[in-house]
C-alpha cells in the first residue's frame, strides 16, 4: 500500500478534528494537522502551529513535508455580521495554504474543500429543494465561490485532482468549539432542567423539514472520496441521509434528559434569554463536577437561533453521493442522543441521572 499523507486545516475544528483523528487511525495514512493553537493530544496526528492569514508563515511551517499527497481544508474564520470580510479572510486563508502546500508536496493528489448548504444560499432565504450539486450559484458574495474559483484556476495544468464536500450542520464531540448544533442544544437543555423548566423549543413553530451531518460520517466520506477516482472534479452533499421536523426530534431531546418538550410560545432568542446564564453556568460546573469551559466557549446561542428560526425546508440531495459508491448514513436521533451521552461521559454537560 502507498503510504498517504494528509494535510488537514483547521484540524481542531468540529470537521477538521474528526477527520485528522479519522485518518490517523487508518493504515497507510499520515497525518499533519495544522492550526493556530496545537492541542493536547495523545494521537498519531502532526501538529503544525501556523497563522493561516500569513502567507510566508504557513509556507515556513510546512516547507519541510515534501511528502503530503492530500490537502484537507476545513478551516473557517466566523464574520456572519461583515459578508465582505467574511470572505476576504476565508479566501486569504484558503490562498495562502493551497499555495503551501502546494509549493512543498511533490506528489500532491487530491485536494478536498469543504463548503456547506450555503452554497446554495440557505442563510439568504428559502431554496429550491431538494438542492442539488448542479444548481446555479447565488447572488455573491459568498467565500465558497470565491474559493472554489480560485481552487480551479489553481489546479490547471497540473496533476492533482479536487473535490468539494457540502455537508450541513455539522454537529460532533468538540470543547470550546462553540458552533456545534449538539453542544447548543445540550447546553440550553442542561440550564432547562437545572432551572426547573420543560424543555421549550427556541424557534419558530413550524414544521420545516431540517438535516444535519454527522462528524464521524463526514470523516468516512472525506477517507472515500480522497481515494475515489471517480470522485475526482466532483461536487457531493453530505449529510446523514434522513430528513426531520423539529417538532418530532424535541420530543426525542427531551425524552433523552427526562424533561417534557414544550412548544415555542413565544419564540425564544437563545442570544438573548441565555445572556445572562454565566453565573449559573459557574454554579453548576461546581455542582456537576464538568469541565471548566467558559460560558463564551460553551454553546454559539446565535447559531441556534439561526436554525430554530429558519421557517423554511433546508434540504440538500444526496443521490449523487450514492450513485458514485458512497452507502454511509446515520439516524440523526440515534446521532444527537449519542453526543449528548459524550458529552456527559467526559463531564462537559451535567448527567442528572448520576444525581
């Protein structure tokens, strides 16, 4: 077997953690993580501390790898507030490392870009549904563009391939990563319950269909589709393969913490009603034995708002995914009550049935 190496940025992302501890783990693979902190941890995985939005920096710290044949990016700098900035970071981000790794690695393959439901302009209003990989672009700006463009003028003329993965709201065991859809929900249940509350739905009663991806399914999809040949110069959707309606997973949710499941009456502002939980949050990390995350770190309450109140269907298609060989899917119920066992286990919520 020839040995591969991965470069994966953002590895301590939700996404790029999953797939640098993913591949790590398979036979044949190396792999180089790259992010602006080097975390504690015990696995296989090279780290690289370097500042993506420094060109000549990145191009220091990886210049001694010759040996990478896959780039991994999955490295996202949150600016939802300046769409402009938003995407000149990204791309200053994106360009820089490309350009690394591709000035280093001698026997690069495949490079794999990650984009999301965005690309089809979900966080601009209702779309086409299912979305699928062939439809036409939104109005911009939108940094996925801009940094597919590039990815495509860089690859002319030259012997390594790409491929773009769009999953949707990818939720995974993370600490202090605070977008991470679970890790909201987890949170906002734990200060219910510990308030004496039922466990309300935050958003807009609406029955909308919504999806979600898996992090441990988005990795397996990343191992296939960087050895796929066919997967070369492709677009994919991602996601766990089912279709849900808030309404019926809330039931799920709170049958999992052993609360009642209440409607939204009225609509609740997670950004807004959760501002002033940090004192509480203290009292109960004391009380639980949790870990010491800050409040800040704990839970993104605007992205949870952001999706509770999304009155629309967000659905993306994922038949062409199967037609090219790829048969992976998860139960996102089973999906969200694993994660929040995780979560617990390792003392980031509290387990009240320990109590």
């Amino acid at each position: 077997m020839q040995k591969k190496t991965a470069v994966v940025a953002g590895a301590t992302g939700v996404i790029g953690s999953y797939i640098a501890r993913h591949l790590s783990k398979l036979e044949g693979w190396d792999v180089i993580g790259i992010a602006r902190h080097i975390p504690d941890d015990p696995s296989d995985i090279t780290y690289v501390s370097a500042d993506m939005m420094d060109g000549q920096n990145v191009q220091e710290n990886l210049e001694s790898f010759s040996e990478v044949t896959h780039f991994i990016y999955a490295a996202y700098q949150d600016y939802e507030s300046d769409p402009q900035k938003q995407v000149e970071v990204n791309q200053t981000m994106f360009e820089n490392t490309l350009n690394a790794v591709e000035k280093n690695a001698d026997h690069l393959e495949r490079v794999i870009l990650m984009q999301g439901a965005k690309a089809y302009g979900v966080h601009l209003g209702p779309i086409k549904t299912p979305a699928k990989e062939t439809d036409a672009r939104h109005m911009p700006p939108n940094f996925y563009f801009t940094q597919e463009d590039y990815m495509r003028r860089a690859q002319e003329g030259k012997d390594w391939s790409w491929t773009i993965l769009r999953p949707d709201v990818v939720c995974g065991y993370s600490v202090g990563k605070p977008m991470n859809l679970a890790m909201v929900i987890g949170a906002y249940a734990s200060i219910s319950k510990e308030l004496g509350l039922p466990l309300r739905f935050p958003g807009k009663a609406h029955p909308y269909l919504a999806q979600v991806t898996d992090a441990t399914l988005l990795a397996q999809c990343v191992e296939w589709a960087a050895v796929e040949e066919s997967c070369a110069f492709e677009i994919f959707n991602v996601t766990n393969g089912d279709y849900f309606r808030w309404e019926h997973m809330w039931k799920t949710i709170a049958d999992y913490f052993d609360m009642e499941a209440a409607g939204a009456e009225p609509p609740i502002q997670l950004s807004e009603m959760m501002a002033d939980k940090q004192e509480l949050w203290e009292q109960m990390k004391e009380k639980y034995h949790l870990q010491d995350i800050p409040y800040d770190k704990l839970a993104l309450w605007g992205f949870g708002d952001f999706i509770f109140n999304c009155d629309y269907d967000v659905m993306t298609s994922t038949t062409k995914l199967r037609e090219y060989g790829f048969h992976e899917f998860v139960d996102s119920e089973e999906m969200f009550t694993r994660l929040f066992r995780e979560f617990q286990q390792e003392g980031v919520l509290p387990d009240f049935s320990n109590q």
